[in-house]
C-alpha cells in the first residue's frame, strides 16, 4: 500500500476528487461552460473562500461587485504558480479557453449549498464578454 494518493482527471468539467473533514480538492477542466460566449452569470459563495491554481492553459478569473444590482468588473489572467483566492461574499466565475485545467480548493459543501446566481442582461454580457477577449488578445500579443 501507497503512502501517496495520486488523482489525475482527464474529463471536461468539473470533478471534486480529494474530500476531507469539510474541505475538498477538485478540478475544472475546460468545457463548453467555461467558454466565455456560453458564461451567462456569476455566482458567490457567502460561507467560505474558493482558491483557484492555475495548472494550464488560458483562463481569465472574473470577479464583480454587483452596485445598483449591476456588476462592476475585476479580471485577470491567471499565471502558473500563483494561488488565487476569491474571498467569501465576492461574486465570480471563470473563463477557460479550450484545454485549460484549474484545480480549486473550497469547503466540501460548496457547490452543493452555498452559492447564489447572478443572471447577466446581455448588455452586461457584452461588456464581459469583451473585457475577456481583450485580455486574451493582449495575451498572444506577449
């Protein structure tokens, strides 16, 4: 018997697959979902943080605050390497380009329990959908 648990997911989508005494490690693989022109809302979770590792390829986190119930929009291109943390009570989501894989650490209820949608007009679609693609364009720019 190993001492090291090893986990390797290949799938797309999302898959939790290290669940602990209240926590949990799982992997979101690019899929349809993810792609920027299929993301139609955020969400927040109002009982914990949610920290996101980059593993590879192209993916943009998106967080908001939501003022006058309009989102008001904090992006950025995740790096290899570093640890993003997305704090209790901040609205986000994320947008993956085709083979892209994040592995994410939360509470192991939480995409079961806490979270809440909010629901993009189209005019605030178009306004995220074109922040994203410019921060990829400036990407392949580098």
């Amino acid at each position: 018997m190993s001492l090291i648990e090893k986990f390797e997911v290949k799938e797309e989508g999302y898959h939790p697959f290290l669940i602990r005494e209240g926590w949990q490690v799982a992997q979101l693989n690019a899929d349809e979902n993810q792609k920027i022109e299929n993301i139609t809302r955020l969400d927040v979770h109002f009982h914990t943080d949610e920290v996101f590792l980059l593993l590879k390829g192209e993916v943009v986190l998106i967080t908001a605050s939501i003022q006058d119930n309009k989102p008001k929009y904090e992006l950025e291109l995740m790096q290899a390497g570093v640890t993003y943390n997305i704090p209790k009570n901040t609205w986000h989501n994320i947008a993956m380009q085709e083979g892209s894989e994040v592995i994410i650490i939360e509470k192991s209820n939480t995409h079961l329990a806490d979270f809440e949608f909010h629901n993009l007009s189209e005019n605030e679609l178009v306004e995220l959908r074109s922040k994203v693609s410019e921060i990829y364009t400036e990407n392949l720019q580098n």
